[in-house]
C-alpha cells in the first residue's frame, strides 16, 4: 500500500539573498519535522487525517509561518486564524474563519467536520464552538511575535502615505495588495 | 499559510489548511484557506489539494477543485492539472502563489508562480524531500 505526504509553508518572494545561512536551517529543519511527524504515523497504520493533523501543529507552533504563532497582525493589531479541512472518502469538510484564542485552528476545523452539521464556522462563534469542545485556548496576545508586529508597523507606515495597504501575505513578500 | 495531503494505507486522502492570512487586512477579511473548493480540497477518487497565496484570486477560480475536476473530467493527471491551474489560469489573471498535492496513487505535486514556496514532501520507500527556492 502507497503512503505519502506533502506539506507547504507559504509562498512568495522568497529570494536566496535575504535568507541568512541559518534561517534557511531553520525552515529546512521545521518542514523536516512536519514531514517526518506526518509520515510517521501513516507508516505505522494511521490515518490521513491523523497525519495531516499532526503536520499542520508542528507547523502552527513554529513562528516561522503564517499560522498560528507567528501569524501576521491585521490593521487592528491582532491575529485573525482561518483553517481548513476535508477527508476525501466521503467528502466530509470543516473550516474556521476569523478565530482569535484557538492555539490549533486546524484542530477547530477537525471538530466542525466532526462534531457539528455546518461546514464553516466564523468569528466568535467559531471560538466559543472551539472552547464547548474543549479545545485548547490562548490569549490573543500569544500568537504575536516581535517579527510580524514590525511587519505592520512598517506596513501601517506605507498605508499612511499611500493609502491603504494589504501586505502580502507570505515571507519576504514585499509585494503590496491594494485594497 | 501551511497545508498538508496525506494519502494512508487505506487509499484515505485528506487535505487541510492554516493561515493568519494577509498583514494590515481589515474588515474580517477572509482569504481562499478556509474555503472549501478554494483553498482545500480532497476526493479519493481523484486528489487532495491545499493551497498557499493571494486568497481573492484562488477563491475567484477555486483552484483547489479545479484541479480536481479536471483530473475527473478530463482525464488529466495531477501534474497537468495543476500545471494548467497555477501557471495559466492563475497566473492568467494576475494571481501569485502555489498548491501542493496528491492522488490516489500517491503522486505528488508541488506547483507555485512565486520565486519560491516551502515545501516538501515523503512517500513511501523515498527519503524526505525539502525544498525552499523554485
């Protein structure tokens, strides 16, 4: 029987010159982590979705990517979360959006596809559905790191001589989204 | 944005997706990574695609079914379709960004327009493949 699992953390202008020896470590080594956590449990005889679960946290945890900690900030300073996920038997899915103290949002997606009849949850809502099934919860203040906030400041910068600026959303983008 | 495809022992493929989505957004801006068709997708019979960059122009195509449909209704493989997706549909309309994915048979894509996208990917009896650059 085949196995297999393939992970991203992002897109965009990712430029040899601006990734110093170790940062580009320390990326190649969390995707290392990811893979092999993912494709260990398929080894063993576990699921898919238990594969990509554990994948997708260890990539949430790091503050290296766009989710979880290390998300970038909206114009409010704060991190809003989407997730997202779907089990390819029988077309079942479940998805977050705009979730501010769920540590793991693809956990929350995992308990809409299970636990409830909807395929999308939003906002508060989403979170108050994440605490009622006992998911962990964080302060909002945990999924901010130093790096992003510079990240908005400087964008926030931009938005006052230009007008209104989106800042694209992947490392080392410096392509800037009007909205 | 993170994603995952896993394809298991049992022919299971699931796909999911992560996201803090875009810097300075307002308004409760949602990009393409929770949607359903958009930034995720997975059927047995076909592929499982997560995907990664500028959420309005993935949601505007539904990248992640599109290649799906393709592979089901015009026989295409998971390379040609998401080739086709990323590098001409995408691209076509002045989107950025990439997918990774797999099939049934534990085929493995890993398309993109950017200079570069994280990525990589194990199956079975291959060792592990990380890459940063295109």
């Amino acid at each position: 029987k085949k196995i297999a699992i393939v992970i991203h953390g992002g897109a965009g202008v990712i430029k040899r010159e601006n990734m110093t020896p170790e940062k580009d470590k320390a990326y190649r080594e969390k995707l290392d982590e990811a893979l092999n956590a993912g494709y260990s449990i398929l080894e063993n005889g576990g699921t898919s979705e238990e594969a990509v679960i554990s994948a997708i946290m260890i990539l949430e945890n790091s503050p290296l990517f766009n989710a979880g900690k290390g998300a970038v900030l909206t114009h409010n300073e704060e991190c809003e979360l989407d997730a997202s996920i779907m089990f390819g038997k029988n077309l079942n899915a479940g998805a977050v959006a705009g979730v501010k103290t769920v540590k793991n949002p693809i956990l929350a997606a995992q308990a809409v596809m299970h636990n409830s009849k909807h395929v999308m949850l939003s906002g508060k809502g989403a979170d108050t559905f994440a605490e009622e099934q006992n998911l962990e919860l964080v302060e909002a203040n945990y999924f901010i790191t130093e790096r992003r906030h510079k990240s908005l400041l400087k964008a926030k910068e931009l938005e006052q001589s230009q007008g209104y600026i989106e800042r694209g959303n992947d490392e080392g983008n410096n392509n800037f989204k009007y909205g | 944005t993170v994603g995952a495809v896993a394809l298991d022992q049992s022919g299971n493929i699931v796909a999911g997706t992560s996201t803090g989505g875009m810097t300075n957004k307002k308004y409760g801006r949602v990009g393409d990574s929770p949607i359903i068709g958009a930034g995720t997708y997975a059927n047995n019979n076909t592929c499982g695609i997560s995907c990664t960059g500028h959420g309005e122009y993935f949601i505007r195509l539904g990248v992640a079914k599109d290649v799906s449909d393709q592979m089901k209704y015009q026989n295409k493989s998971i390379e040609e379709a998401s080739e086709h997706t990323i590098q001409d549909q995408l691209t076509e309309i002045g989107g950025t960004g990439g997918l990774v994915g797999l099939d049934k048979d534990g085929n493995i894509v890993m398309e993109f327009n950017t200079p570069g996208m994280f990525r990589g990917y194990k199956k079975t009896k291959e060792t592990t493949v990380v890459k940063i650059y295109k």
